[in-house]
C-alpha cells in the first residue's frame, strides 16, 4: 500500500474520499515490516478504506504498469479481512500470490525428486550482465525461461525503450544464439495466462505488437506470442508450455514437463535466466 501511496503522490492522483489522507499518514509511518505477531485491526480498517477509493485503485494500476508492484497485490487487499485474524495461516494460494523481488545474484539449488537429482543455477536478475558469467554455464543440459506475458504493455526496468515481453523476447533471442549454449536445450514456460487474458480485452497487444492482428482473441493472441520465440530457435530443442503459476493442478504436470525434457543423466543440470514480474 505504501508504493501505491507514493505513486499516487509523485502522480499527483487526489483521494475520492479526503478523509482517507488520515489513513494514508497511517499506513505511511508504519514501520516495515510491522513488528507484531498480530495484525493491527486500525491498519487493516484503514487499508480497506484506502482500497476503495478510485484514487488509490489509479494509483494501483500506474504502479503495475510501471513495474513496481506485481498485480497478485490485489488479492491480499480484497483478503485483508482474512489476513488480519489472530489464527490466519496463509494457504498454498496466499503463498503463491507474493511476489519476491529479484536479487542481483547467482543462487543454486540443489534436491532430489525420485531417483533424479537437479542443480539449478538461477541468474535472476543478472540478465542485463548475462556477458559475465554466460561462459561459466557452458555444458548445461538445460535452459529453463519463465516469462510473463501479461506483461506486454508493462516499461520494462532493463530497458525503457522496451516492454518487459518484447525485452524478454529480446534476450530469449541472445541465449539461443550463443556459442555457450549450442548443445543446450530450452524449456520456455510463457506464465501468468490468467492475467493476460483479463489485460487485453482491456489493452490492445497490437499497441504494442503491431504485426498482430486479431484484437483481444485470446487463442490468437496466445500463438502469436508463441510463435514469437518459435520464429527465433535456431536448430535447439525446444519445449512451450502456457501455464498460470497460481493453478495448484498444475504443478504435477509441469514437474512431470521438467522431468521429461530434462536428460536423464546422474546430474542432470538446469540453469534457470528466468522473468518473475513482480512477472517479471
């Protein structure tokens, strides 16, 4: 709430209501994080007004498309009764729904998953200095990219001159042509399909995709990203899956795509250059 606040004050957004400026000097100096096992009932009072108000679902919105705030915010808004109970556990959905901000680093992951064995590389948010380390990563067996397509219309914050797709389809076109990754395989998950097909009934892909000609079809807006990246592959293997990263029922059949297109081997290694918005 506090971005939005922010926005709404650098945007020069009014209030619907004025008595939520009261609430807003609330919620602006509170501590981050709150430092108290239960929810305050007055804060969470005040974010319900403020998420009412036109303003702030303005201010909201400028921040989604500018890429500061992830648009899985709102469901913690519209929860926040829920969320605010002394006895709340968030579910596997609440989980779903936050939203980690990139770090400037390299991690890895090691873990088993039956008789196989993974190591993942994750260079998120690295991608703008992939030069420095591509080279280290030269017999991967495979290269995982996760991409939010919802984010067509979204400033990218690599690139101003870009959206955050045609930046990332930009750089899915830079690892598939390096030398580094000739043997490597591509597995190219196009995320957050909920999100998209709500967006483009509302915003035209062809504003920003002008070779794209059939308005808010969802099927053939889907296939026109698709073939997007098809048209890029230079000769690799390479896997398209369209997915929704908060749909529980698919988690077992994207694990059993990662499995089969994985080589088997005794370490088989992925690296994963991937797009979470705040999706990415």
């Amino acid at each position: 709430m506090k971005s939005i606040l922010k926005e709404m004050k650098s945007t020069e957004i009014p209030f619907q209501t004025p008595r939520n400026t009261e609430n807003m000097n609330l919620i602006m100096n509170l501590p981050t994080p709150i430092d108290d096992d239960v929810f305050p009932s007055n804060v969470a009072e005040a974010i319900k007004e403020l998420w009412k108000d036109d303003g702030v679902q303005k201010g909201y919105h400028h921040c989604c498309e500018n890429g500061k705030l992830d648009r899985t915010v709102k469901e913690d808004f519209d929860e926040i009764d829920k969320i605010c109970q002394p006895n709340y556990l968030p579910t596997y959905q609440d989980i779903l729904n936050c939203c980690v901000k990139n770090c400037d680093s390299i991690s890895e992951i090691l873990f088993r998953y039956n008789t196989w064995k993974y190591h993942i590389i994750n260079v998120n948010g690295l991608r703008t200095d992939y030069r420095k380390w591509i080279s280290c990563f030269e017999n991967i067996t495979t290269i995982i990219m996760v991409i939010d397509i919802s984010a067509y219309d979204e400033p990218s914050d690599k690139e101003k001159e870009m959206t955050h797709l045609q930046y990332d389809i930009n750089y899915f076109e830079q690892i598939n042509t390096s030398k580094w990754f000739e043997k490597s395989s591509i597995i190219l998950f196009l995320n957050k399909t909920d999100l998209f097909k709500e967006k483009i009934s509302k915003i035209p892909l062809n504003n920003y995709f002008p070779e794209y000609t059939h308005g808010d079809d969802y099927e053939q807006a889907l296939a026109f990203i698709k073939n997007c990246f098809v048209q890029l592959n230079e000769n690799k293997k390479l896997y398209i899956q369209f997915n929704c990263v908060t749909d529980t029922n698919q988690f077992e059949y994207l694990t059993s795509v990662l499995k089969n297109h994985i080589p088997p081997t005794a370490d088989a290694t992925t690296t994963s250059p991937t797009t979470t918005t705040p999706s990415s």
